[in-house]
C-alpha cells in the first residue's frame, strides 16, 4: 500500500506529542512513535515517513522564503535583448515557475507578468479585506456612540429628576 505523505515535520510532531497525551502508559518513546505513525498513516516505515515529513518541511520553508518580500528581495534589472534592455523592471531574486523555485535570471518575462498579476490580485483581495475590517470597527464605533448617547440621555434624565444615576442600575433581562 502506497501512502502519500504531505504533513510537514512538524505536524508529524504535533501528532506524536497528542499520542503521547492520549496514551501516558506508555513509557518508550519509540513505541509511541511507532504507534502513532501506524495509527496515522498506517503500515508504513517510520524512518520513510520521518525524512518525507523533513523534505515536506525544507519545501515549506523554502516557500516561506520565496514568498515574504523581507526574505527574498527585489532585483532591478532589464530585460535581456536590445529591443529591451533599456527598460528597467523590478521582480523578486526567486519566483516559482512550474511549480519549481527558479531565480529571477531564469524566468521569462511571462513568468514576470504572471507573478506581478498574482501579486496585483494577492494586494487586491488584502485590501478589500482591510477595507472590511475597517468598516466592522466603524459599525463597532458607531454602536457604541450610540449606545453611549442612550445613555447620557438615561444620566440627564436622572439628574433633571434628582436622581443620583450612580443608584440607577440595568433591569435584569428577562431570559
């Protein structure tokens, strides 16, 4: 039986550390680790498993680094040919191109136009979430201005009748 394994070490890690909650009788550290990889993923070899798991990790730490622009920096540049190398253009020093990390000197300017797009859609849908939030905490603010004017109307009414409105207290709800 063939299995696929896409978790990362970590979350191999994760699994093996809520087998070990789950079953505190038992006290070889390789015995829970083989138990719960056979839970988990079945018959398979652990030391396989363990270094697919490490693999999946260093591919998802190399996308970390491919795609956080404090990592993998700008590259001003041109573009190769006389018809365009007095053009200056900006891309990142690796882009993913096929599904393979590539260096920006390896792309076409196809690649380039595909990755600025993803990237235009990417700020696009950030902004549209910003611009969400932002409106829930301007319905937020506005809730509470106008809980608070209820209120101040509530402590004048009290205060022109001669009410202390510190002694006026919230009705109990009826549930």
């Amino acid at each position: 039986m063939i299995v696929a394994i896409t978790e990362t070490m970590e979350q191999v890690h994760k699994h093996l550390e809520k087998y070990l909650a789950l079953h505190r009788e038992l006290t070889d550290e390789r015995e829970v680790m083989n138990a719960a990889i056979r839970e988990r993923w079945g018959d398979v070899d652990p030391p396989m498993l363990l270094e697919q798991a490490e693999v999946n990790s260093l591919a998802a730490a190399r996308m970390r680094l491919i795609t956080d622009p404090k990592k993998n920096p700008w590259v001003t540049t041109s573009v190769q040919g006389d018809l365009f190398n007095s053009v200056p253009v900006r891309i990142p020093a690796m882009l993913i191109i096929e599904g393979k990390p590539r260096p920006y000197y390896e792309a076409s300017i196809l690649d380039g136009l595909e990755w600025w797009h993803a990237r235009q859609d990417s700020k696009a849908n950030e902004a549209s979430g910003f611009r969400e939030a932002a409106q829930q905490r301007d319905n937020e603010s506005a809730e509470a201005n106008n809980e608070a004017q209820k209120l101040e109307e509530l402590v004048r009414t009290a205060i022109d009748n001669g009410v202390d409105p510190r002694t006026v207290m919230y009705a109990r709800a009826q549930t």
